[in-house]
C-alpha cells in the first residue's frame, strides 16, 4: 500500500477548563467519526465488519483503541477493494493527552494481490475530513490556524496577508487566487479549489487592491494579480528561488484549452496531487499514538506477570519478553525517525525539482517540464506590470467573463488561427480592452471566427 495523503490537526485548551474542553472536542470527534461510519452502513459499536460503497466495491473496517491514564488513542480504519483489484484505505486516529486533541488521518491505495505494475491515483479529500474540520473547533497544525476559503479585499487586507505568508512559524501552504474584475479566470476557481485543499493549505481569494498590496510588501516576483495563482510554501522568504513557488498566470490559465471548465478540472487535480503527495511525506504521524499503545502492552504484561507470580519460569520468560520488546520497540523508534528525516528530504527535494523543471521551462529546454500531458505548467516568469502597447504593436486577448456592461478580458498569446473577422458591434469586448489597457485608440479590432470557449480577440494598436 502506498500512502497518498496525510492530514493532521489538533486542538489545545488554554482555559481553566483546559482538561474539560479536550474531552469536549473528543466527544465531538468520535461522533461525528461514528456518524460517518454509520452513513457508510458501519456499527461503531462492533470492532470489525462489512458495509458496501456506492460505488459497489467491498468495504470493510475496524476499531482499534487503547488508553494509558488520561491519555486515550481510537483508530477507525476503512478498507474499499474495487473488483479490478484496487484497494484505497482511509484510517482515522483521535488522541486526547493532557496538553491536546489530536485527528491524524492517512489515505493509501495499492492492489490486494502482489502487481509489479503503476497504481493511477487521483485521491480527493475524504468527507469527515471537511466534517471534522468544520466543527466549532479551532483546528491547528502546528502553529499555524487551518482556515476555509478567506477574502482580502482592501489594502490593508493584502498587506496583513503579506505578513501571514512572511511568517516564519507557518507550518501550511497558502495558495493565493486573485481576482481581476471581481471574477476568477476559471469559472468557479476559488469554490472548487477551497473545497479540494482543505486541511492542507489555507485559501485566499485576494482582489486587486490586495494584489498591489501584496506586490508592494513582498515585491514584484511574488506578485499575483489579474486572474493569477500563486502557491506559497511554509518557510517563505523573499530571498527565495521564486521558482520553489509556483505560479500560473490567468493567461496561462486561459489559454490552454478554449474549454475553461475542462481547463479548471485539469487544473484541479494537478494542484490537488501536488498537495496530497507532498503532505504523504512531509506530515508525521502523532507520537503519541505509539506511545498509548505501549503503555497498553506493557500495563498487560504486567497484569500478566502478577497473575503469575508462583510460575517462576513463566516470570523468567516474560522479563526475558520484555527485555527484547524493550530493544525491538527502540530500534522501531530510531527506524521512524530515520524515516521522518528522509521524508522531509524527499520533500525538499521534490521542491527542489519543481524549481529547475520551471528553470529549464524557462530557458525553453525542449523536455524539461517533466509534467503529464494533462498538466498545466507554472509560468516560467514573474508577474509584471502590464506595459502601455505600442503604435502598430498586435496583442491577442482572450474573454474570460461577462459582467453588466463589459466583458473581462485577458492578455493572452496568438491562438494560431487564421480566420480574423471585423468586429463592428462589439461593444462589450472593446470597453474590456479599454478598462485592462486604459483609453487608448486601436487601429483595428477583430474576432477570432475559429476560437471558442470565450471570445478571442486580435486588437493592432
């Protein structure tokens, strides 16, 4: 099995009550876990056994729990084998300890017999993923606050945005989708894109105000503007490589299919995999299940042992157990951590590979994307200022949106087409032009007869 994703989010109480208000946020998680289950045909109540998918695979699950004092661990683990052999898995573990409540959730797939042979993944986020998340819990991972879909609407709002992706205790990606005309350059970008990540990056819909605030505080290579999004990764810097995070410009965006809604679920699962899979090696899991789970084995032995204090031989043959258990468990403990740093190496590394794909996307190495077919590459450039076209100079510009009045255009490159029509009546595509280029005359404007999905339009200034 291989694990595609990795969620984790906890919550601390501070209060007086601190110990009353953990309890509090594991009742609350186990029931909406145990409601989960029973949506899917489970009984929480029972350790093991069946239900059916909707999707008519077999589902199976089990209920695993310990305890040591306080400190409690409960694990639901789902189990979904397709009939062409595939299995995905999703286990939910809920810790509550002294200091907090901890949901670590983990998705795998692979097949239920030995195939040498590539698994397709496409994971999405699981539903009690979104449930838990949306309980009225403060949610955190690590430092930083796990948040819906936020709006920055001002300039100052883009200004305290800065800060946020400046911090350098933030432990979640922000992916930033900006606005240009109150309208996204994919229909519906910002629900769609909101509702994928959740859990594993903090979403913001920043508008044009916000964007020049956010260009100013950080500067113009880590700009995000007209259409654009741009992915931020923890630890940012404005020294960075801007190449570690990525950025896709509305032109971009537009222009890689004249369908804009096959173009967004293109879109979709590019950022999601990117997601997913950095969050399966970078996200650890919570020491202190392990540590429950001892204690559980070894309060047993013990148990076992007083039990049998007049069988000497058995005591001398438990001690000896227990003595290699001992060894077993701190080689395991050294063999985790060993994996944690090569996970986070893999991460780094996997960030490191996205930067020099995009630098030879840059120097237009003829394979250097390393990208699927389906995928949308980052732009290879920062976002600058658009400049004032010149006399006799041609651009392209592609319509994105209709509002009251004017359509929302975007600059984008020549479509390849020959079939450039007069375009008289066109008041709406010309007063979107003269709003993204200012109130500047054009010697022609003409229409695109071949182009669809929008309107594309040639303007010779």
């Amino acid at each position: 099995m291989q694990k595609v994703a990795a969620y984790l989010f906890e919550h601390s109480g501070w209060s007086a009550l601190a110990a009353e208000e953990r309890k509090r946020v594991e009742q609350l998680v186990n029931d909406r876990v145990a409601t989960w289950l029973r949506s899917k045909g489970g009984d929480p109540a029972v350790t093991s056994g069946g239900y059916k998918p909707e999707d008519g695979s077999i589902g199976t699950y089990r209920v695993a729990d310990a305890a040591d004092g306080d400190s409690t661990w409960w694990m639901l683990e789902l189990h979904e084998d397709a009939p062409a052999g595939r299995r995905f898995s999703v286990a939910v573990s809920v810790v509550r300890t002294n200091e907090r409540v901890v949901v670590y959730v983990t998705l795998e797939t692979g097949w239920t017999t030995t195939h040498i042979m590539p698994v397709e993944v496409d994971p999405k986020c699981p539903r009690i993923v979104r449930d838990l998340l949306a309980l009225p819990v403060t949610w955190r991972h690590g430092s930083s606050v796990l948040q819906g879909c936020q709006r920055a609407n001002s300039f100052d709002a883009g200004e305290l945005l800065a800060n946020t992706i400046s911090d350098p205790q933030r432990t979640v990606p922000i992916v930033l989708i900006s606005t240009h005309g109150g309208y996204c350059s994919l229909p519906d970008l910002d629900v769609k894109l909101s509702h994928d990540l959740v859990g594993l990056a903090n979403v913001f819909i920043v508008n044009d105000e916000a964007s020049w605030a956010l260009r100013d505080a950080l500067g113009p290579q880590w700009g995000c503007y007209r259409g654009a999004v741009r992915l931020f990764w923890p630890h940012f810097s404005r020294v960075d490589d801007r190449y570690r995070h990525p950025l896709w410009t509305a032109e971009r965006l537009v222009s890689a299919s004249d369908d804009a809604v096959q173009t967004r679920e293109r879109f979709r699962r590019q950022l999601r995999a990117l997601l997913f899979r950095t969050s399966a090696v970078s996200v650890i899991r919570p020491p202190e299940i392990d540590a429950i789970r001892d204690a559980g084995s070894r309060r047993a032995l013990l148990e076992h042992k007083e039990r049998a204090q007049s069988l000497e031989e058995y005591r001398a043959l438990a001690d000896l157990y227990a003595v290699e258990n001992d060894a077993l468990r701190q080689d395991r403990d050294e063999l985790r951590s060993r994996v944690e740093e090569l996970a986070a190496e893999v991460s780094r590394l996997d960030g490191d590979r996205q930067a020099l794909l995009s630098h030879l996307n840059a120097a237009k190495a003829k394979e250097a994307s390393g990208l699927s077919p389906d995928d949308i590459a980052p732009d290879s450039q920062e976002q600058g200022e658009t400049t004032p076209p010149e006399p006799g100079e041609i651009r392209f510009y592609k319509k994105t949106y209709a509002k009251p009045g004017y359509d929302v255009v975007v600059p984008v490159g020549d479509c390849g087409h020959n079939k450039w029509e007069g375009a008289h009546a066109a008041d709406k595509a010309r007063k979107g032009i003269a709003r993204l280029e200012g109130e500047r005359s054009w010697q022609t404007l003409q229409h695109c007869a071949s182009c669809t999905g929008g309107g594309m339009w040639r303007v010779r200034w």
